[in-house]
C-alpha cells in the first residue's frame, strides 16, 4: 500500500511539472510510473493469490 501512495504522490509531482517540462521528459515518467504501478498491480494479485490457495 505504501508503494502505491508513492506512486501516486510521484504522479501528483510529475503532473504538476508537466507545464514546464518537454513533452519527451513527461512521456518517460509516464511510462515509469504506468510500469511501475503495473508491477506494484501483478505482486499484489500473485500474494493475493498464494495466500488464498495456501490458506
């Protein structure tokens, strides 16, 4: 859960820059934070997983 507070605080930091930085800049954030939020998304639903099969 953490993870994803920081994920979406970072998303609130880039989109305020977002203004003021050039458009290649914001595309690699973007592409950051969505991977980074989609792994944070599999590793939830594999322990989710597990968790339920185990117990």
């Amino acid at each position: 859960m953490l993870f994803l507070v920081a994920a979406l605080l970072l998303l609130g930091v880039v989109m305020g820059t977002v203004a003021h930085a050039p458009l290649p800049v914001t595309l690699v954030a973007a592409a950051v934070i969505g991977i980074w939020l989609i792994v944070f998304a599999l590793r939830e639903r594999g322990a989710r997983r597990r968790h339920t099969t185990a117990g």
